[in-house]
C-alpha cells in the first residue's frame, strides 16, 4: 500500500514539472542562423545572477540627424536629381559659373541669409537639395530681378501664377519679392508639378520655365505618337531646353568644387534669420531704427514693400538678422501698438476732391480712403486728411535721412513700369534712351541687342521706368529758383510732387546740399 502511494505521489510530480513555462526558442528566419536561447540558470551556471540592467532610453531612437560643418555640405548631401556628369551640356555650365568668379560672389552675398532658410524649405518637403540653387538660374539670388516676361522677385513669379499661390501684390506691397514667402510659394508650385507629372522633377522644372500647360500638352502629343515623354524627349522652347543643364550645371560645381577650380565661400550650416511678427502696419524706418539696423539692410532683406510702410492688410512680418530680431522683440513688448506709424498731414484745398487728391499725390483713391476711414467721399476745405508718407519730415533729420534713402532705394531696385516703344526713322537708342530717361545698357539689355546700331525703323522696344503720374498739365515743365533755407523736402510740397520725381529729374540725392540761386527742373 505504501508502495503504491510513492509511485502516484511521483508521477504527480512529474506531471507538474511538465506544466511550467519553459524557456522560449528564436523563432528562425529562413536564411538565418539563431544562436540557442539559454536559460539563466544554464548561462550562469555556478556564478551569481547578475542585477537586472534598467534602459533608460524608453522612448524608440528618432532618426539621427546629420551634422554638416557647413551649409553646403547640407545642400550637396540632398542632390538627387540625375547625374550631371552623363550630359555634356551641364558640364559647360558648370564651367560656365566657375569662369565667373566675381559673378558667383556677387550671388553668394545675396544668397547668404537665406540659404538656411530655403534648404530647410526643400527638407520639409522631401525635394532635392538642388532646389536650394535654382534662384542662381532664376534671378542670380536678386529680389528685384524683372524679365522681359514680365516675371518679378528671386524666384520669377509672374502675376497671374503668383496670386495663383497666395502672392498679393497691390500698392503696398509685391509678394514676389518677399524672398520668405516667395520661397514657399515657389516650392510648393514646383511640389505641385511634380505630382501632376507623376514625380518627375525635370518635367516640373520644364513647367515652372515654360508653364505646366505648355509641357502637359507636349507630353500628350508624345504620348499619342508613341514617343518618348521625359524631358529630354520633349520639343521644349530653347530656354527651357537650357534650363535644366544649367541646374545640373550647379550640381556638378557644387559637387565637386576643387574640379572645376571653385572655392565656395565658408557659410556655417546655421540660421542667418528669424520672422518678426509686428501684428500691425509699421513704417519701414521706424522699425528698423527700433531693430537698430540701417533702412538699407532692412529692406534689402524685405523687399517686398514698395512704400514706407508694411501693408495695412498685411502681411505684417519682417526678416531681420537674430541680433536685431532679438533686440525689437525686446522693444515692441513696452511699445503702445500705433508707435510704429507715421504719417504725412494735408490740409483740404477749396476745389479738392478725394479723386484729385489721390492723382497728385500718386496713389490708388483706395489707398486714400483706407487712410483716412470714417472721412467718407465728401471732405471740406480745411479738414485735416492722413497722407500715406511719400515726404520726409522735417521735424526728426535722422528720420528723414533714413526716409530719403528709402525712397531712393524703393525708386531705384523696385521693378518699374512697362511700356513699349516703336522706334521712328532717324532714332537711335541714345535718343530712345533720352526721351525715357533710361540708360542706353539697360534698353540694350531688356531687348537683347547686342549691337546698338543695328536697330531698325518700326521695330518694338521693351522700356522699363517708373511711372510718374502728372500733377498738372501734362508735359509741362518749369524752372524754380532755390531760395536760402530751401530744402528738397520744401520744394517736393510746394509743388506737391514726389520728392524722389525731384531728386532723379535734377541729378540729384538725399544728401545733396542746395545752393540759393540754383536753379532745378520741376516738371508739373
């Protein structure tokens, strides 16, 4: 009997051995060799058990992010456009640039503060690194860069594909010159063609050359004669067919600048600027006085304003250096919210009208009235009416230096107004260039005229000017005699003309000193 409860009480034992959790095995990958997995106890077989090692990386490991030394470096290591070494006519480009040294000095000053900012653009989307050197092909890196086509700002906008993406150009202001906004604009327009041309980024610069219509069209007629439809088998425009070597071009130089005997300048892969957020309409000198930076750089770096002031329906950001980023930030917090404007005052004359008053003074009646809401269409003579700022005060000198060398700026780098001339029998482009008071380099460069003899009677010509809308009757011209005292600033209001219209008929800037008894040109 007792015999027999041994053996039950064995094999029960037994039994509950079989039933608890053994070790797991590695479950094998065909192809893969998996060591055994050992239990504890057999690892460490007559030693002791060590303590249980805690991570503290709970979290899965991010991506690693490269470091780059330099910007460069950054842009080279995101190319992914097809070699440009497979295309002869890349490689001249590359050697194109690298012949022109003062050229590529000239678009890496313009291009420094932004080429942070725009790689971290093309990364947000996924793009290929050349994308941060188009604007070299575009605009040589100039915000004020216009074409015969009537394409404006680093990256070539014309008007109608810039409204298009979200560009506003009124009065006030010209988003295709706005370099931040342009950007974003521009790479979410070459985004766009991309995924219509199913990711084919050579088929979506051809359509940001020439337009996407243009290169839809072509792939369709390809397409139905059995052809080939990339870009190198498309009957582009000749630029177009030049468009992309010239970026491969870059992608070779960059690559490998030591080839072609390039030495890249040693820009930092760091942030140049930051976006200052106003939240209200701002003269341009008083908040670069604030940020204490010249007007100059202020607008060079926000070139898309072509007044005094931000616009008063925006946008109302500014791009600064971080140093003077930092210090207005630091200011705008104690300022009262309508210290950042300033104003020019004009007393209603008997006979003046809102109409008339916007013609003199050179500006859209919207623009008028906007600075003057609540005023109505009816004014009174003697009412007191807000001018937006064209003059200089005179109260503040610092102040009006600043203006006057804005408005000089504005004048000078802002694109003008088109028009065309057909040249009259006898004409040559000095006289062409006289009557519109242009340089006879510029008339040859608009119209590609190599030769300046070799114009003809009844061909068309491209002119570029600022628009002066005439005070009085149109075409006349009088001769005033500066008195002692006088400044630039009075004789603009006497007349009440620009006093930039003043400075540029006379030869003449904000730093010229009047002599009584000179005599200056008005034209009325």
């Amino acid at each position: 009997m007792r015999l027999n409860f041994l053996i039950y009480l064995a094999f029960l034992l037994i039994a509950g051995c079989a039933g608890l959790r053994q070790p797991e095995q590695a479950v094998a990958i065909a192809g893969d060799q998996v060591e055994p997995v050992l239990a504890v106890s057999e690892v460490y077989a007559g030693q002791a058990e060590p303590a249980p090692v805690i991570s503290e990386d709970i979290e899965p490991a991010g991506p690693v992010i490269p470091h780059y030394n330099t910007i460069w470096d950054r842009v080279v290591d995101r190319f992914a456009l097809e070699s440009c070494e497979a295309h002869q006519g890349a490689i001249s480009w590359a050697k194109w640039y690298a012949s022109k040294p003062d050229y590529m000095a000239r678009i890496f000053k313009r291009a420094e503060p932004w080429l942070y900012y725009i790689a971290g653009e093309v990364e947000k989307r996924n793009m290929p690194g050349e994308f941060v050197l188009l604007p070299v092909i575009e605009s040589a890196f100039d915000p004020f860069a216009f074409s015969r086509g009537r394409a404006v700002g680093t990256w070539q906008f014309i008007a109608e594909t810039g409204k298009r993406y979200g560009m506003k150009q009124n009065w006030w202001y010209d988003g295709r010159r706005d370099v931040y906004s342009a950007t974003q604009s521009a790479l979410n327009y070459l985004q766009d063609m991309a995924d219509m041309f199913e990711g084919d980024w050579l088929l979506a610069m051809a359509g940001y050359n020439s337009g996407e219509g243009r290169v839809g069209r072509l792939i369709k007629k390809q397409r139905a004669a059995g052809k080939p439809t990339d870009y190198w088998s498309l009957k582009l425009p000749r630029e177009t067919r030049g468009y992309v070597p010239k970026l491969l071009g870059l992608q070779c130089l960059f690559s490998d600048p030591e080839k072609y005997g390039v030495q890249l300048p040693d820009f930092p892969n760091e942030p140049f600027i930051k976006l200052v957020e106003l939240e209200t309409q701002a003269d341009l000198v008083i908040t670069a006085e604030l940020a204490g930076m010249p007007v100059e750089k202020l607008f060079r770096l926000n070139a898309g304003f072509n007044r005094w002031a931000t616009a008063p329906e925006g946008p109302y950001h500014l791009v600064m250096p971080l140093a003077n980023a930092a210090r207005i930030e630091d200011k705008l917090e104690l300022l009262a919210i309508d210290a950042l404007m300033r104003w020019d005052q004009i007393t209603v004359r008997k006979g003046d009208t809102l109409g008339k008053l916007a013609q003199e003074y050179h500006m859209p009646l919207s623009v008028l009235r906007d600075a003057n809401e609540g005023s109505g269409d009816l004014i009174r003579v003697g009412q007191k009416l807000r001018l937006p700022r064209e003059g200089i005060d005179r109260i503040d000198p610092l102040y009006a230096s600043a203006a006057s060398e804005l408005q000089s700026l504005q004048a000078r780098l802002v694109a003008p107004a088109r028009s065309t001339h057909r040249i009259r029998p006898g004409e040559s482009l000095s006289v062409i260039a006289r009557r519109y008071r242009v340089s006879v380099g510029n008339l040859q460069r608009w119209n590609n005229i190599s030769n300046p003899h070799a114009i003809r009677a009844g061909q068309s010509l491209l002119i570029f000017q600022q628009q002066v809308a005439p005070a009085g009757k149109a075409g006349s011209t009088t001769r005033y005699t500066v008195q002692r005292g006088d400044t630039l600033w009075d004789i603009a209001k006497k007349y009440r003309i620009k006093m930039n219209d003043l400075m540029r008929w006379n030869n003449l800037n904000a730093r010229s000193i009047l002599q009584p008894g000179q005599r200056l040109n008005v034209m009325l």
